[in-house]
C-alpha cells in the first residue's frame, strides 16, 4: 500500500464515521490547547483547520464542535 493509498483510506473512514472524525479533532486540539494556552475556542478552531487541510472533512458541522463555524 503506498502512503497516498493509505491517506485517501483515512480520508474515507472519517467520511464514512463522523465520531472517528471527532476522536482526531481532539487529537489535535488539546495539545493545541496545552502547548500553546490559547482557549477552548481557539484551539477547536486551529484543529479544525487542520482537519479541512488535511483530510478534506468540515468538522464544523459535527453536533460537538464548540467554536466558530467557518
């Protein structure tokens, strides 16, 4: 499997389970959060944007996102 193949099947499977999608949003916005002390608010916001960037997925939309919707 090449790592292109590998992410396009990560990409799927957020799709495909949006509390799988969640478990990574928190993974990286709590050490957003403690690395840098920036509020709740703001660290969903940073992951968030990571989540778009790298996966293609608005987690925005998820029924437990807190924070600014883009």
């Amino acid at each position: 499997m090449t790592i292109a193949t590998a992410f396009d099947e990560l990409k799927a499977a957020m799709q495909a389970d949006p509390e799988y999608a969640w478990g990574w949003h928190c993974n990286f916005a709590m050490p957003i959060m403690d690395a840098s002390g920036i509020s709740h608010e703001k660290a969903n916001k940073a992951a968030a944007h990571l989540m778009e960037h790298l996966f293609d997925y608005d987690i925005t939309t998820h029924p437990y996102y807190q924070g600014e919707a883009k």
